[in-house]
C-alpha cells in the first residue's frame, strides 16, 4: 500500500473535528493555494472582530488559533510529528498569523487590509530569516504554527512601520 501524501489529512478523516480545525473549517481542502484561502478566509473572519473589538481581540483570536493548532495539528501528523513537513492543507496557522499582522493595522480600512493581507504572503511565501529558520528546525505542530506566527509579526512590524513613515496609506 502506498504511504499516504503528507499534503492529505492523516489519521483523520477531512471531516473529524482535528482536520476541521487543522483546514480552518475546510478553507485548506480548496483547490489551488489553500494558504492564501486561509489568509483570506481569516482577513474576512477578521474584519467584523477588528470593528466590534479592535486589534487586541484579534490578538487573542490569533493566540486562541494557536492553541486549537498545537492540538488539533499533533493527531493529524502521526508518525511525522517530528518532521519538518507544514502540510499545505494545513492552514490554522495562517489565520493565526494573518491576524497577528492584521491586529497592527490602526483601523479597520481597506487599504489596511489589503496591505495586511499581502504583507502577511509574502513573508509566509518568501521566507526570510527567521521564518526559514523556524520553517526547517522547529518540528511537528509547533513548527507548523511558528513560521507563520513569525511571518504574520514581520507582516505587523512592516505595517506599523509604513504606518509611521506614510501615516495615510492606510487610511482609504
């Protein structure tokens, strides 16, 4: 029999409660870049908690999405809890780390999201230090949760910083 893909749920069938969480309700099964349907799946999810409650609730949801991570994430890996492998269907991180970033943004404003949403892919896509040193040494749930957590805080600092030095970009 053939080993099952890293990239499908293991031990867990798509629609156990772990591979619920592990998909952010199923945003991670969608065809094509299911980090970015995470990304924007928690942009949307995002908007009404930023304007009810402001930029600390998405700090909590963000922790509170960490925490449903490292366990909902561990069952789901099985036998590679200690690889390094972030299975792209995976994708409670991103919507921890897009709401990290986007929990820096002033207001809640188009501008800002858009900019937040971007920002946030790019560093998860590109990876630089130390979102590759967190990628490739931190194994198991917790390095699937960290690159993305420290993307989504170089998505925050980069915001805040345009912010200070273009105080209107993020205003429209």
């Amino acid at each position: 029999m053939a080993e099952p893909s890293a990239d499908k749920p293991r031990n867990a069938h798509p629609d156990s409660a772990a591979a619920w969480v592990a998909a952010a309700g199923g945003a991670g099964f969608l065809p094509g870049a299911p980090g970015t349907w995470g990304s924007v799946l928690a942009a949307l999810l995002a908007w009404p908690v930023a304007s009810a409650w402001g930029g600390w609730a998405l700090l909590a949801g963000a922790a509170l999405a960490c925490v449903a991570g490292l366990l909902a994430i561990p069952p789901l890996l099985g036998e590679r809890e200690h690889d390094h492998k972030d299975p792209g269907w995976i994708v409670i991180d991103e919507v921890a780390g897009q709401w990290l970033a986007l929990a820096a943004l002033p207001a809640v404003t188009l501008s800002g999201w858009f900019l937040g949403v971007l920002a946030f892919r790019i560093f998860d896509v590109l990876k630089p230090w130390p979102v590759c040193w967190a990628d490739r040494t931190i194994p198991g749930a917790a390095g699937v949760m960290a690159d993305d957590i420290l993307a989504g805080g170089l998505a925050a600092a980069a915001l805040f910083l345009l912010h200070l030095v273009l105080p209107g970009a993020l205003a429209w």
